[in-house]
C-alpha cells in the first residue's frame, strides 16, 4: 500500500492493534492518544464501547454503525462516538483516518 503519511508521523511508534493488514502510528499523550491508521484488508470490527472517539476521513470508506445507526464516510467526512456508545465498523482496503481516543491508554505500542 501506497504510504500517505510524512515521516513524522511514520517515525511515531507503532500501535499494537491485532488486526490483519492495519498499520496504526500512536501519538501518545498523558491524557489521550491519535492514531494515524491505514488499511489494506477487508475488516469487521464487531460492537464495543470505550471513551469518546472521534475521527476524520483521510480516503477511502467506512460503514459506521453507531447506537443502532448505519452511515457511510468517505474522504473529508468526520465522525463522533460519544463515550459508552455502543458502535461497530466495516472497514474497506484503502481506508486511511485520524482518530483521537480519550483516553489515554487505549492501545500499547508493538
């Protein structure tokens, strides 16, 4: 897969995010984290919850189910979980995002 982000961003550690053909760069802070994600397989994330989520679009699709309801986002679109919200995800080959966790020990380093 085509690499979309700057060396900064792949100089980040990377998440461990046990997910075939996801790479995650985490930039941690005492108080949350942003991971910069690109995927190159089909993914289904089945519904959970945690802390507030929120993300934008950098290319490619999702189908975003979040409390009961279905949307599609594409490249430009942003999206917000409220914390505790019950959500799931398909995930497309080619998707690339930002998110932003609150929380700040959401995901280890490999």
């Amino acid at each position: 897969m085509k690499e979309i982000f700057p060396d900064p961003i792949t100089n980040l550690p990377r998440a461990d995010i046990p997910l075939n053909g996801l790479t995650a760069y985490l930039s941690q802070s005492e108080t949350h984290q942003i991971l910069f994600m690109q995927f190159e397989e089909d993914i289904e994330l089945p519904e959970h919850s945690h802390e507030s989520q929120w993300g934008i679009v950098l290319d490619g699709r999702i189908d975003l189910t979040v409390d009961g309801v279905v949307k599609t986002y594409v490249k430009g679109d942003r999206y917000f979980i409220p914390a505790g919200v019950k959500h799931s995800a398909k995930i497309y080959p080619g998707y690339t995002d930002i998110t932003f966790f609150n929380e700040k020990d959401r995901y280890n380093t490999k």
